[in-house]
C-alpha cells in the first residue's frame, strides 16, 4: 500500500494502533502535535484567504481538544486571528492553552459566557470553525446540557468553513449513530486513518469530504499491518490510471468487448460501450442481438460491432460459438448489461462459462459436454466483468465461481447480490464491507458492492470504500456506466482490483459533476453521468 491509501479502521483498530505507536517511541504527546499541526497545515492550505476573519476553535476536555489547540496555535503563526472556546473544562496548567495565549489567541470558557453574547460575536465574526469538542470516545446519547448546548449553537449564524476534529462531534465512530445536535462539517480531518463509522448513516450526513493527517507512526506496527479496509482517495486513482504516452496507438491501450441489450434494454449496452471509450479504451466492440444493430449504430459510431444470433430480440443459441470465434485481440470482456433474464440467454451463459476455467474444461459444463464441443482447443476467456443480468444467470449455474476465469470482477448492487448470496437485501445493507469481504474470498473475485459508499472487495479480504453517497446515482443505466468503465480500465492492462477501484471512484465523481450539470440530483439520468467522466479525468491532466 502507498501513501495515497486512507486506512479505515474501527475505534479498537485505532487505539491499538496508537498504542504500539507510543511504544515504537512516538509519544502520544507527539501524536498530538503532529495532529495539531497537520489540522493546521490543511485548513491553511483550504482557507488562507479567509485569514482576516480568523479562526474559532470549539475545544473540549480530551485529546480532540489538544490537537485543536494545537492547531489554533499554529494557525497563529501563520498569521491567522485564533480564538478558542472552552466547550468543557481543561486543566487549569494545561500547556497546550498556554501556548495558544501566548501566541495571542483568544480563550473564552463557556460558563463565564451565559448569555452567549460574546460566543455570538465570535461565531459572526470568523470564518473558519474549527470542532474540537467530542472526540471518537464519545458515547452516546450525549448528556442532556451537552445536548442542549449543541441545540442552541446551531441556532446562532456559524462560520462559513465547518471543519471537524477527527469527527464532527457527537457521531460514534463505530456504529455511525449520530446525536439529535450534530455540527455538519465541511470537511473532517480524520487523524491517521478513517474511523469506519463516519462512513455509516447518519453519521456520514455530517462529515462533509474526508481528509487524514498522518502521524508518522512506524509502517512496521502489528496493528498497522492487520488493518484490511480502506477509503479510496483521488491520489491513490492517480497511481492507477494508465499513462497516455504521445506515441501510442489504438492497440496501446486494448480492446474491450462488450456483451449486452436486448429488445428491452437497448440503452444498457450503448452506455456501456460508450464508458469503456470514454475511459481509454482503444478499441471497443458491442457484441449485441443483431436487431438491435440499426439502433445503436446511429447513436455510436466509434462502435465497431459483432451481430449475435437472436431470438426475438434476445440472445439465442450459437451466439457464443459466435463469440468464441472474436476473442483474438480482446484484453477485456464484459457480459450482462441488459441480456434479459430469457432461457436462451440463461444458456449462452453456460456455455460462455464452459471456457473460463480448467475445471469446466476437463469435465465440461452441465448438459454441454466435451462430446458436444466443437472440435479444437478450448477458448481462453479475456479478463472477464459480469454485471446485471448476467450475475443473476451466475446464480442457476451449478459451481460458477469456480468456472469463471481467474480475477474475474462482479458488480452486483443488493439486489443482485441477494440473487447471489439468498441472502436478504436488508441484512446485506447492513453490513456492506463485510458482505461485500466475506463473498469475494469465499468465491475468489473481485466483488464491487454498489450503493451508497460502493465497497470493491478482492480475495485476499481486503474492502475498498468509495467515499460518495449521492441520489443522483440511484437511477437506471448508472451500473451499465460503471461496467463501461470497468471493463475500458481492464482492457487497458489495469489489474482487476485496481479496474474496480478506479472505476468505481470514478464513476462516483462522475454522479456528483452531473448534479453541477443539470442542477439537481433528481434529474440526473445514467447519460448525464456518462458525459460527465471527461469532467473527472480532467483533473488527472498534468
């Protein structure tokens, strides 16, 4: 793992984490000046134009209030009018208060302030507030006159730049429980790693984006290196992404097939054909049911095209002999957006999965057997991604995930994966990541669990979270894009897991940029995220 990785870790993760850090020789005293200074260094960096407002600190009594003064009393030095409030007591030589006096910081204790005007004054007159109050220790429900102190200061005009200490105080950073009086953050500063809970609801409604502060702990800690979760950042899709050298050609960067549409579902592999050009791919062909060629040939024509057999619009017997016979030069391999869920497409996907693994080639597939084969060498299939509907075939093939290829990427959403597992959608929802950890070892593949906070688990039982949650992805087609881009990755030469990671946060930024498209989620379609992932890989352009 690089430095662009964002640990995700529970609050006993954490605590042993610190523990053995202290005992390595970084003190927690140490800890928390290099978090002080980190929180500093990046609201400098967001806000340094805001600096003649200043900043407010709202400081509680344990360690999220000494990395918050530490950070108000190097903001000072960088210029910055700090102020501290004193939300519960400090010791009376705390030296951290100290410093912040002497840097000329303002204190206020909230007790001497019963009428609030002077807090008042200060929430009206800065710009940046810092939440320092509650830390990950907190347990809820709050007590009733800290719960009531919350209730009041939400009612005064707050600062325009809300930045959280570790966590917007009053989440428990487990469970994601939230208190009834939570300060919504614009941005948390998590210290070391993300706390698993700030991607839960409700808590997630409060953090705003994510950042960490590293504490330079020693990389060789036990409890470092048990950790198995993460939060996919932008640095880390950085890492991922293929270079565009100006001497390449199409073959540089690979062919995608993609299999998808029928009758019904025309659109579904139009948008995936499209994501997988839109990520780089050099070359994509639409393997589709032939009437729907005079359809999409119009709206795409980039596509170059491989017509399949068809009953009635959808897939039918012969198209994988069809398919087996185009395999030369593709590096990646999509099936499912859109096939229907007809008996003939339920056999082309026995028959596909005849030639993904040496099991199924010795002792053939169901009722299609050697005998029946035609005669010469088994296929390979290309570095494969089923997705929709063809996950749903998976699931009335006998051992399938021992008949897919090695590496193979699944991007079911609940539903699907209920179809997979027999588990219910409810008890898949409620513990995503392990869900999601649990199926991609048992079955060995990469498993891209989609919704809100899509969590991308491989085999080796490590979970990737994308840290978005958007209504303006819960529509129709938006999983044909990801596939799309999946799979545009894969052919690329990207690994499977690195494919699902990028193109997972990919297509999540690209949700977000289509809300500044059209204005408001409620109107997003799957072709406006589409049009916006050029948007999103702007910002990778060196």
């Amino acid at each position: 793992m690089t430095n662009a990785v964002m640990r995700l870790v529970s609050i006993a993760e954490m605590r042993a984490i610190e523990k053995e850090g202290d005992a390595a020789g970084v003190s927690y005293t140490e800890m928390m000046e290099r978090a002080g200074r980190g929180v500093a260094q990046m609201v400098h960096d967001a806000y340094g134009q805001s600096r003649p407002g200043g900043v407010i600190g709202l400081v509680g009594s344990g360690n999220n209030g000494g990395d918050t003064l530490v950070a108000l009393e190097t903001l000072a030095s960088h210029g910055w009018r700090v102020k501290a409030v004193l939300v519960r007591p400090r010791p009376e030589d705390d030296p951290y208060l100290a410093r912040v006096i002497q840097a000329h910081g303002d204190v206020l204790a909230v007790e001497t302030d019963a009428s609030w005007e002077k807090l008042e004054n200060w929430l009206g007159s800065a710009d940046v507030l810092l939440d320092g109050v509650l830390g990950t220790g907190v347990q809820l429900p709050l007590k009733p006159e800290l719960e009531a102190w919350f209730e009041h200061l939400l009612d005064f005009r707050l600062p325009r730049h809300i930045v959280a200490v570790d966590c917007p105080s009053g989440v428990d950073c487990d469970s994601g429980e939230a208190a009834r009086w939570v300060i919504p953050a614009e941005l948390t500063i998590c210290m070391d790693a993300v706390k698993v809970g700030l991607l839960r609801f409700p808590a997630y409604n409060f953090v705003g984006s994510l950042q960490v502060v590293e504490l330079g702990l020693p990389e060789d800690l036990k409890a470092l290196k048990t950790v198995q979760s993460y939060v996919v950042s932008e640095r880390q899709v950085a890492e991922i992404l293929p270079l565009r050298p100006k001497d390449a050609h199409k073959g540089t960067f690979g062919t995608a097939l993609v299999v998808a549409g029928s009758v019904n579902f025309t659109g579904a592999a139009a948008l995936a054909g499209e994501a997988a050009y839109r990520i780089g791919a050099g070359l994509v062909r639409l393997a589709v049911p032939s009437p729907l060629h005079p359809v999409l040939s119009g709206l795409l024509p980039e596509i170059t095209w491989l017509l399949l057999p068809h009953e009635m619009g959808v897939i039918a017997e012969g198209a994988e002999d069809v398919l087996f016979a185009h395999l030369e030069r593709v590096t990646g391999l999509l099936v499912g957006p859109g096939l229907g869920m007809e008996q003939t497409t339920a056999h082309f996907m026995q028959r596909l999965l005849s030639a993904g693994s040496a099991e199924a080639k010795r002792e053939g597939l169901g009722f299609l057997g050697s005998s029946q084969r035609k005669k010469g060498p088994m296929p390979v299939l290309p570095p494969f991604v089923v997705d929709a509907d063809g996950l749903k075939h998976l699931a009335h093939i006998p051992d399938w995930p021992k008949r897919l290829p090695p590496g193979t990427i699944l991007t079911p959403h609940p539903g699907e994966m209920s179809v997979l597992t027999g588990l219910e959608v409810a008890a898949i929802q409620n513990d995503r990541m392990e869900i999601a950890r649990k199926y991609a070892v048992e079955w060995g593949h990469v498993v891209v669990l989609k919704g809100a906070m899509t969590v991308v688990a491989d085999p080796a039982g490590r979970t990737f979270v994308i840290p978005v949650a958007t209504a303006a992805l819960a529509r129709a087609g938006t999983g044909d894009v990801l596939a799309g881009l999946i799979v545009g990755l894969r052919a690329q030469g990207v690994s499977a897991l690195d494919a699902a990671i990028a193109g997972a946060w990919i297509h999540a930024q690209a949700g977000l940029a289509a809300i500044e498209l059209v204005g408001h989620p409620a109107s997003v379609l799957a072709g406006d995220v589409l049009a916006a992932v050029p948007e999103v890989l702007h910002g990778f352009v060196h």
